[in-house]
C-alpha cells in the first residue's frame, strides 16, 4: 500500500466510525465502543507508518483536482512533511487515549453513541487540517472542528452553563474565523491557487501583494481557534463540557490548530516585520495575563484552561521569531500532558465529589484515595512547569532559545523587537506557571476543604490511560529534541544555557514562592471549622459531573462546608486577585463594546419593522380595504334599488348629454 493511500486512510477511519457510530449507536449499542476506539486506534498505527516511510525528508505531496471553478481550483491534496507526520501521531494518540478513557468516565451517559461519534468526527477534521494540501480543503476541517465543539462543549446541554459556553465557543471563533476566510482568498487570489506548496512558492518569489494585510486577517481566524488574547475568552468556559472533551480540545485538536497553521505557512507571516510583532505582542499578553488569571481561578478545570492559553503563547511566541521547530516541538510535548493533566483532572473531580468547575477550595484527602492521579498529574504538572527532566523543560527551553537568539541578533528571521517582548514574557509567565501549578498541586492533594465520600475505585481504562500518557511527560523532551531537527528545519533545539539557568530558576522562585504563602495561609485554615459532609451514592464520573453542572452545588449534597483559606494565590496576587480572577473583565469590556451595541441595534431594527415598516404596509393595504367595502355595500341584492339607481344614472347622463349640447 503506497504511503498516500495510508495517509487518505489516517483523517477517512475516524470519518467512518463517527458515520457508523451516528447510525448504529442507538439500534445496537454493544457496537459503539469498538466504533468508537478501534477508527482511531487504527489511524494512530498508520500515522505511524506514514511517518516512518516520510522520515522527515522529502515532503510527501499528490492532488487530483475536486472540482472545475472556472478560476482559482480546489485540489483534493496531501501534503505531509515532517510537522504533519509527528502532529498527525500526536492528534491520533490523544484521540486514542480520550476514547478509551471515555467508555470509563461516560459509561452510563445515554449520550454516549453521539458523544463517541462527535470525537470521532472532531479527531477526523483535525486529521485532515493536518495532512490536508490545499486551503479549502483545510478550511472544512477547521470549521467542522468547529462545529464539533459546540456540540461537544454543550453536551450537558440540560444546563444554562453548558448552553452558554457552546454558544460562546462558537460565535467568538467564528468571529475570527470571517476575516481568516478573506485571508484565505487573498492568498490563493495572488497564488493563482489554494495548494500551500504553490502559496508558499509565490511568497517566495515576493508575488503576495498585501502581506501584512493577508496575514492580520489569518492571524484574526488564529487567535479565536488557539484561544489567543484577545480571542481566547471563550476556552475557560468551554470548561462546562466532560473532561475527556476538555482534554482532546486542549491537548491535540481545535486550539492547535492555529498553531499548526501557521507554523505551515509562516513564510506568510515573514514577509511582515509588522505582523511578526503583532504576532509576538499577541503572545506576550497571552503568556502573561494567562499565568495571572491561572493563580487567581478556584476551578481545577479553569486553571488548566487559563494554562493552556499560555502555554500556546509560547507556541505562538517561538513562531513570531520564525523558530516553528520550537513551536511545534512545544505542540507535541504540551499535547501529552496536557492531555494527561486533563484525565487526571477528570479522576480527581469524581474523587472529589466537587462539580465540574471542581472548586479546589473544596477537595481533601485526595492523595491517598486516588493514587494513580496523584503520581501521574505530579508527573504532568512538574512538565508543565518545565522542570528538568520532564519534557516541558526541553520543549519550552527551546523556545525561550529561539527568543534569546532573535532578540540578540543571531538570526535574521524575526525583528529583534519580537525577540525581546517573547524572551521578557516567557520568562516571566515561567515564573507564573511553577505557581499556579505548585498552588494546584497543593490545593488539590493537601488541600483542608469538606471530604467527600469514597467513591471507590476508578474504572481501569481511566486509570491504565493515565500511566500510559505519564511515559511521554516524562521521557519525550529528552529524547526529542536532539531527534527532531532532522524532521523539522534543522534548526537546532538544545537547551542554552542561559534561558536554561533563568527559566528553572524562576520556576523554582515560583514554586517556593507559592509553597511559603501556603504555609502562611495554612495557620488561618487550621482555625477553620469543616463542615459536615452529607452521603452520596456511588455514581458514574460523568453523571456526577453533569448534576453538579446542573445543581451549582457540590456532587455530594448541599453542605455546610468553610472554603479552604488556604489559597497561596490571594496572598500572592495581592488586590490583583480580584481583577485575575475575572480575566480582568475583558467579558464586560466585550459585552460594552460588542454585546449591547449589537443588541441595541437589533432593538431598533425590531422598533422599524414593527412600527414604521409594518405601518406603512397596513396603510397601504387600508384604503383598497376601504373601496372594497364600500363597494360591496353597494351590492344589496334588492332589484328595486339597482332599477333606482340605474334610472338615475340614466337622467344624470340624459341632462349631462342636454348641457353639452346646448353648450355647443
């Protein structure tokens, strides 16, 4: 079988376990979980050999026309280098793992077949964004993705949170998803195509004829799907949707999207100076507020939420100074435990007996009931705060790297302005990620909040899952990056050792920053009352999650419980914590300078229609309505009256008929 035959077979098996999922889920249910694990299972094992036969050399390109347009074609193409043969495994992976993990936590979901099917679609657009050879084509992945989300988010859709955070998903990605299609047609309108080999080779050849205006309005369609400031309001509340919908969303599909896209075409983005530093600016904002609004958030779901907003600042910031190596290095380290951190998550929220936006103030004497989530997102957050050796360390080094290299001048391919705002930035949100993880390492596994009752063991597939995607936390950023160059640009991903010295030495201000402010709070918590805990029946993970959703309370009962004042983030945030907390009101400014006027304007178009529009169509209708009755009272049925009103008629015309003559 050719390597293009296995590649149309890697995004069309998920395609048809989604099709065959949708039809069969509700008349035999005994086949939806092998439709729902084995199409993904199957595509992970032919990324696989696509990217043992592509080997990072040369890029693996065929296309067939789908369609005459009379102008710009459409081809129906592959086009798969060393980026898309590694992401692809890592989006197919993921996918793996959330499926499996999924018959656990949804297993008494009568939502499951949809559930399962949805996955299964959403792994297959991302898929074919990755492999995909041609910007329309590319484009139907990413809106389906689209679409996937906001079914998936609002899949407890009973409840008011879970129907607003769809919706908002929704609307705030498209918003950017309008000026990236115009994009789009700039880009293939100048080309003389939409297939990315014959883009790039016009950007090449300097035949873009608005670069900066072209890549603001990709960067536009970017920002809402990789949830960058100031597009990026919608992923927090995306939250409301099951954890394993959480984990594929932020770990491989939907959010790196964007991230993938341009580090395909980041010649396009090159061949500005001004859209590299909007691109760097947008990183830092991103990286920073994000760290901030993370130290400040009670919900364990939100703080990984706000950490991966951040944590694709970084993937952005490596790609404003033209190092995408790095950025998509950073992709597939983040992508395995940020999955992993996610599942963990989703382990912890149902030993908790918390709701889904699971209040860490809450939780206690979680280490020891759950172990296997203890030691695996130990494993996941210490990656995340790129401590050596685990693999965030390597991945993000990179990047802060590729920073020092553009901001000191030793590479000609990003302004040294974009250098300098990454490098400040990354360091300090490195800072900021050691806290927040550190806060919610101890909030949640040494936290003094009401115990809930022992919901006994977790299913295996959560748990085998868990361990399984622990291995790549640890051991990936070591042995990738003296490997990775070879199926990148060659560019060089060893650690320097001055962002090296600096970044783990601030996260480790970070962390002993956090740990000293805990212990300071702590001496206020141990005066702190524990309310009584009400019993719970043993339930299925998902189903406490959905009627907690739907309660705001906790998935135990309605306590009396003292929050845990305990919370290192309000010492360290200072009056800060308030405003972070909120994500610093940017919902209201967006609500004043969007959501009203928009309402307004809608108020008044109701107003015109109702009262001018609608008038002016009952006035015109009125006197026809008035003729006619005026002559259907002239149609009395009495022949008395029409012999009557015919002599008249004939006596006016006889004496009309006299004057004229006598006239004349």
């Amino acid at each position: 079988m050719t390597t293009t035959t296995l590649a149309v077979l890697v995004p069309l098996l998920p395609f048809l376990g989604a099709t065959a999922g949708l039809l069969l889920g509700r008349t035999t249910p005994g086949y939806v979980r092998p439709l729902a694990v084995l199409p993904p299972l199957a595509s992970l094992v032919l990324a696989a050999l696509v990217a043992v036969r592509q080997g990072g050399g040369q890029a693996v390109d065929a296309h067939t026309e789908l369609t005459p347009t009379g102008s710009v074609p459409i081809d129906l193409a592959l086009h798969i280098d060393g980026f898309a043969a590694l992401v692809a495994i890592l989006v197919a992976f993921v996918a793996t793992c959330v499926q499996i993990y999924s018959t656990g936590y949804l297993r008494d979901d009568p939502r499951y077949p949809s559930y399962a099917a949805l996955v299964s679609l959403f792994t297959s657009a991302m898929l074919l964004v990755v492999y995909s050879g041609d910007l329309i084509v590319l484009l139907v992945g990413w809106e389906v993705m689209g679409i996937c989300s906001y079914f998936l988010v609002g899949h407890y859709w009973e409840t008011p949170e879970a129907r607003a955070a769809s919706l908002k998903a929704f609307l705030v990605t498209k918003l950017g998803d309008v000026p990236f299609l115009i994009g789009l047609f700039a880009l293939g309108t100048d080309a003389g195509s939409f297939r990315i080999t014959r883009v790039l080779g016009t950007v090449a050849a300097g035949g873009l004829h608005h670069p900066t205006l072209v890549a603001l309005l990709l960067l536009a369609g970017v920002a809402g799907k990789s949830a960058q400031f100031p597009l990026h309001t919608w992923l927090p509340d995306a939250m409301a949707g099951p954890t394993p919908v959480s984990a594929l969303i932020h770990a491989a599909t939907m959010v790196a999207a964007g991230v993938y896209f341009i580090a395909r075409l980041l010649p396009v983005f090159e061949a500005s100076s001004a859209a590299m530093v909007v691109l760097a600016v947008m990183a830092a904002v991103t990286m920073t507020g994000s760290g901030l609004a993370a130290l400040a958030q009670d919900d364990i779901k939100r703080v990984l939420a706000y950490s991966t907003i951040g944590q694709l600042g970084y993937m952005t910031g490596a790609l404003s100074v033209g190092a995408r190596g790095a950025a998509v290095f950073h992709l597939l380290s983040h992508g395995a435990f940020k999955a992993l951190l996610f599942l963990a998550a989703g382990v912890v929220i149902h030993a908790a007996g918390t709701n889904s936006l699971a209040a860490m103030s809450r939780m206690h004497g979680l280490r020891d009931r759950v172990p296997d989530a203890y030691w695996t997102m130990t494993v996941a957050l210490l990656a995340l705060a790129a401590v050596p050796p685990f693999s965030g360390f390597f991945s993000k080094e990179s990047v802060l790297g590729a920073a020092e290299d553009a901001a000191t001048g030793h590479t000609g391919h990003a302004p040294g302005a974009a250098g300098w705002l990454v490098l400040v930035a990354g360091l300090v949100t490195a800072l900021l990620t050691a806290a927040y993880a550190t806060r919610l390492w101890l909030l949640a596994f040494c936290g003094r909040g009401a115990e809930a009752p022992d919901h006994g063991r977790q299913p295996r597939t959560m748990t085998v899952v868990l361990w399984v995607l622990a291995v790549p936390s640890l051991a990936f950023g070591g042995l990738a990056y003296r490997a990775l160059p070879d199926w990148f640009d060659g560019r060089d991903l060893t650690p320097t050792l001055l962002t090296s010295i600096l970044g783990t030495g601030l996260a480790l201000v970070g962390g002993l920053l956090t740990y000293g402010a805990w212990q300071r709070t702590s001496v206020l918590a141990a005066r702190t009352p524990l309310g009584a805990v009400a019993a719970h029946p043993e339930g299925d993970a998902g189903l406490v999650e959905a009627e907690a959703i739907a309660t705001h309370k906790p998935a135990y009962g309605d306590i009396a419980y003292a929050p845990d004042p305990a919370d290192p983030g309000r010492l360290l945030l200072g009056p800060l914590h308030r405003h972070a907390a909120m994500d610093f009101h940017l919902d209201a400014v967006y609500a004043a300078l969007f959501v009203r006027p928009v309402q307004a304007g809608a108020s008044l178009v109701r107003f015109l229609d109702r009262e001018v529009i609608d008038t002016y169509v009952r006035g015109a209708a009125a006197l026809p309505r008035l003729l006619g009755a005026a002559a259907r009272r002239a149609q009395t049925g009495n022949v008395q009256t029409y012999v009557s009103a015919l002599l008249a008629g004939t006596v006016v015309l006889a004496v009309a008929v006299v004057l004229a003559a006598t006239g004349a």
